[in-house]
C-alpha cells in the first residue's frame, strides 16, 4: 500500500480552466484526462489523501463523494473550501481538517490551506489551495518555508506518493534547491540526484 496525495481537481468546475490555465478545452475532456491520468499512477489497494476542493460542490455535496468514489476506494479527505457543504457522516471515508503523515525522516502537515497550520508546527506542510497561481509564493516545493504544494496543475494532474515526496526533498537538500516549480522540474531535480 502506498500513500498518494493531490489536491484541487475541481471536478464539474468551468471556470478552472480560465482560472488556472488549464491545458483543457472542454469540461469532459478534463474529466477524462484527470481520471486517466490518475489511474495511471495509483493502484486498488493504495491509499488517496486529496487536500481538498474535489468537485466544485459548494451547493452538491453528493459531488465531492462521487467523484472521490471514481478516484479511489481508499481515501482520507482533508476538506478544502470547495468541500464545505459536504456531511462527513454520509460519506464512506474520513474527513478531516487536517492530518499527519510520517516517513522514516519527515513529518508533514496536511491542510487543504497553509495558512491554517498551527503556529507550533515545525515540520514539512502538504498543501493545496493555491493551484498554480502564486509561483514564487507556493511552487510546487519551498524549501525555505517547508512547504509541498500538491495541487493538480503543479503535479500534471498526476497524485503524489508519499516516498516520491521524501526523495525530491531529500534531493533539494543535498543539491541546496529552494523553489522546484512542477513535476517537470521535479523530475530533472531526481535525475540530477540519481547521476551524483
């Protein structure tokens, strides 16, 4: 079982492709890319933490169950703005404000926003919310700041695994990286690891 994390597909959600420069011409044809795509990467017994805003289901909460049903049959959801209207009792799987992940070296603080991490917390934070709108501010990794930003247009619309996470912020560290932008540069980052 792995551990996998994304956040803000907003599902059944028009104006994201304006808003974040998505690389979609229709609604469906986002749908069909972002299922695909996710289902290219994690398999039936892995577990999905989503960091929020699902569906576009401020006024449908039924939405955010159906399409996290769609995603995985393994989930923990951490509630985003988008998710608010939903019931956590009428749902299958927990839902949360926010959680913490180990690995053998990190601790990380789920939230749908940064923002909302206790001012006490001196470890890594997995975040969405800010898609890929703030750059300089929420890449898809800031070092200074301890911060991943999952979201799903940083990520490629492809989730994160938890042991993939630790290797790129293990390769930040011994290459002294501050800012990796997306999964495109995060690659190269983890191909520079691999040829020390």
């Amino acid at each position: 079982m792995t551990r996998y994390l994304i956040s803000d597909h907003h599902f059944d959600h028009n104006n994201i492709i304006e808003y974040c420069d998505r690389p979609f011409t229709s609604v469906g044809q986002m749908h069909d890319t972002m299922l695909s795509r996710f289902h290219e990467v994690v398999d039936p017994g892995d577990t999905l933490y989503h960091l929020g805003d699902v569906a576009m289901a401020m006024r449908d909460p039924a939405l955010t169950g159906e399409w996290l049903s769609r995603l995985s049959e393994s989930a923990v959801l951490v509630r985003g703005n988008h998710d608010a209207a939903l019931d956590p009792e009428s749902v299958d799987y927990p839902v949360v404000q926010a959680c913490v992940l180990e690995t053998e070296d990190r601790r990380f603080y789920c939230t749908h926003r940064p923002e909302h991490t206790p001012g006490w917390w001196d470890g890594w934070v997995l975040h969405g919310h800010h898609h890929n709108n703030h750059p300089e501010e929420f890449p898809l990794v800031r070092t200074d700041t301890k911060r991943v930003n999952v979201g799903a247009e940083l990520l490629d619309y492809r989730p994160a695994s938890l042991p993939a996470i630790d290797r790129l912020l293990d390769a930040c560290e011994r290459q002294g990286r501050r800012l990796v932008r997306d999964r495109s540069a995060a690659e190269a980052v983890l191909a520079d690891a691999q040829a020390e």
